[in-house]
C-alpha cells in the first residue's frame, strides 16, 4: 500500500514538474511596444504589475530622478543588470528588459517608458505564462528600484 501511494506521489510531482518546464519552454516573447503612448495593460491574472494601473494589486509607484534623462536612462540600464535583468531593447524613452527565474526558467518582461517632463520613469513587470506570481514582479520591480535609486544619487 505504501509503494502505490509513493508511486501516485511521484507521478503527481513528475506531471507537475514537467507541465511547469513545458510552459517555461513554449512561452512567447510578448508584443513589447507602446499602446497609445503608453505601456500594455496587465491582464486580468494576478502576474502583473504596472505604474500606470490604478489600484493594489496592480498599481506600483514608477521610477524618479533628479538627474537629466541621459543620466537616469543609463543608470536604469546598469540596475536592471546588477539585478538580474537583460535589456533587450532600448530606444531611449522605451526599453524592455527580461528576468528568467532559476528553477524553471519563467521569464518574466518589464518594460520601461521615460517622461522626462514629469522626471519618472513609468514601469510593467509581467509574467509571460501562468496565472499567479506570488509577487514575483512586485518584488523584481522593487529590487530594481533599489538599485536605480542607489545609483541615481
């Protein structure tokens, strides 16, 4: 009686695991671009966080900084490497940036959009598959913006 429910057990977290890295393998680079000006709303799913929401569970402050925008766009860059990020585009008031988990390899994309005029940095974290992130992109949005305030002073 104890193999079988060892052997159900196993099975279970065999067919866990392997759907996990299946989505972590088939999941897409998301159309990263602006939408009218502005960064892509989040979906409805709880995995995402933008300062252009409104709200708890998906509002998040954007980035701010005294410096001039040249300085500020440079010191994003260098935060989202010294946190873990990979800049895949930049074109100097957009960038996109991926973050890949260490276990199964989620990727997660965050997008930036510069208004010099107001002296912030608007920002999206999302993950590209699932549903829930346990907070994931609030905590990477955080961590980078440690990082660009310790730089930008």
């Amino acid at each position: 009686m104890i193999k079988i429910i060892v052997s159900v057990l196993f099975l279970a977290i065999a067919l866990i695991v392997g759907r996990l890295v299946f989505l972590s393998l088939t999941s897409k680079a998301p159309d990263t671009k602006l939408v009218n000006g502005t960064l892509r709303p989040c979906p409805q799913t709880p995995n995402c966080v933008s300062s252009e929401e409104q709200g708890d569970s998906k509002g998040i402050a954007p980035l701010s900084f005294n410096s001039t925008t040249e300085k500020a766009w440079q010191t994003l860059r260098v935060a989202i490497k010294q946190s873990g990020g990979v800049v895949r585009q930049d074109d100097n008031s957009y960038l996109w940036a991926t973050y890949t988990s260490r276990v199964f390899r989620f990727v997660d994309d965050m997008e930036f959009m510069m208004v010099p005029e107001m002296n912030i940095i608007h920002v999206r974290s999302g993950s590209r598959v699932g549903h829930s992130d346990l907070g994931v992109n609030r905590k990477n949005v955080e961590k980078l913006r440690k990082q660009f305030n310790l730089d930008d002073a």
